[in-house]
C-alpha cells in the first residue's frame, strides 16, 4: 500500500510540475520562441492545467481548481482551433496544386 505521504509528495510534485510548464509556455510565447499556433505552447498549458487541478483539487482549493480546469479548456479550444487551420490550409495548398 502507497503511503499518504507518498501520494501527497507526488501529488505536490504534479502541481509544481504544472507550475513549470504554465511559466516555460508563457516565457516561450513572450519571447517569440512560440506562437499561439504551435501545438507546445498549448499541450504545456493543457498538461499544466492537467496537473494543477490533480493538485488543487487535492488540498481542497476548489476555486484554484476551478480556473485551472478553465485554463485547461481555453488551451484546448486553442489546440483545436489551429490544428484546423493548419489542416485546413494544407488542403487548400493541396487542392490548388491538381491539375
């Protein structure tokens, strides 16, 4: 059996862990290094906010919880909006090359 010391270290870990990838995204994209169209920039927000909420949730911090979850959902939104674009700008490339 894991010990509830275990669990709470590892558990902490994950929300410093969130912490890391929520500051490096920002840092990237204010540096120029990324855009808000690399996929990095919004699976480091998706993943953080993964790992934040695990962690919040578990100290009881509902409202921490809350806007992590959103943080979350927001990156998502972003991953999926240009992921279309980028496949959608691709087919019309591709179209407009037959013939």
């Amino acid at each position: 059996m894991i010990s509830e010391t275990l669990i709470s270290f590892i558990i902490q870990a994950l929300g410093w862990v969130g912490t890391v990838l929520f500051i490096v995204s920002y840092f990237q994209l204010n540096r120029g290094i990324w855009t808000l169209q690399d996929t990095k920039f919004h699976v480091y927000n998706i993943l953080g906010s993964i790992f934040l909420v695990v962690d919040t949730v578990y100290d009881f911090s509902f409202a921490s919880a809350a806007a992590n979850l959103f943080w979350g959902i927001v990156a998502c939104y972003g991953l999926i909006k240009y992921r279309k674009g980028v496949d959608h700008h691709n087919n019309l490339h591709s179209s407009s090359e037959v013939g």
